[in-house]
C-alpha cells in the first residue's frame, strides 16, 4: 500500500491523468470512500487520460449503475452503491466487462464480494481537508504493484 496526499482538485487530475494513460485492456481499478471523498473527481480524470473528449460530460453513474465512455480503450464506470450484492451484479453482467476490451473503474467495490477481480488496483479515498484528499494505493497482482511504482514516480 502507498499513501499519496492529493492537496488540490488539479493533484487529483493529475493523478486520474497518469491513470488513464497508463490503462491497459483488461485493467481494473477499484475506488472506494466515503460520499464526497471525490471518486467521480477522479474517474472524470481518468476519462481525460483515455482521451475522453472534453465535450463529453462524465458523470456517476450512482442510478444507471454503468456509463460506458469511448476513449482511446473504453471506459466502463461502474456504481455498485445500489446494488445489494452479488445477485445482482451478477444477473446484470457486470462480471462480463472485467479484463474485456477496455478499463473498468468500480465505484462501491465491496458490494462485488466473490467477483473481486484478484488483479486490480484497489484506492481508498479519504478527505483529509477542505479541498484535499488522501488515496492509498495497493496493487493486488505482480502487474499492478509494478504500475503503482510507475504511477507514483509519475505524480
């Protein structure tokens, strides 16, 4: 695990940045945290660093529980906070879009239990100011504890 202080908006993006270029087919990343800890802040990021365009709008999708973005890999953003648990998440395919085509970024993770992808990148938001956050950073799987290196060299 590594601890990274996010001190401003712009430090976040930065961060969603260099996540959404270093984005492989196939990659997982999960986000967990309290409400307002920024987790949306940090997909919008993402989306830019996958060459989301500007024009389009990234938003949670806390009610239609998945936006798919096309960037230069796509983009599934996922909200689990509705979802009782696997039942569901099962019955609405969501397991399908894990190591597919493109990036799945997981809002709520805790909610997967059995369908945790094993190989992933697992941060912890956490507000720590008024305009700042705190994000711990842990790869699970010898590509992701590689990338998490990358990543902080690169903030």
């Amino acid at each position: 695990m590594h601890s990274l202080e996010l001190s401003s908006l712009e430090r976040t993006g930065t961060l969603g940045k260099i996540l959404g270029t270093v984005a492989a087919p196939g990659d997982v990343i999960t986000l967990a945290g309290p409400l307002g800890a920024g987790k949306t802040a940090l997909v919008q990021a993402i989306a830019r660093g996958l060459g989301v365009g500007p024009e389009t709008y990234v938003t949670s999708p806390t009610f239609s529980l998945l936006h798919e973005y096309r960037g230069r890999i796509p983009l599934y953003h996922m909200d689990l906070y509705r979802l009782a648990g696997e039942e569901e998440i099962e019955s609405l395919g969501f397991p399908e879009y894990f190591y597919g085509e493109g990036l799945t970024v997981i809002e709520w993770p805790e909610r997967l239990g059995s369908f945790m992808p094993a190989e992933r990148l697992h941060i912890e938001l956490a507000i720590s100011g008024e305009t700042s956050r705190s994000a711990r950073l842990t790869g699970y799987g010898s590509l992701w504890q590689k990338k998490v290196t990358d990543i902080l060299a690169r903030v």
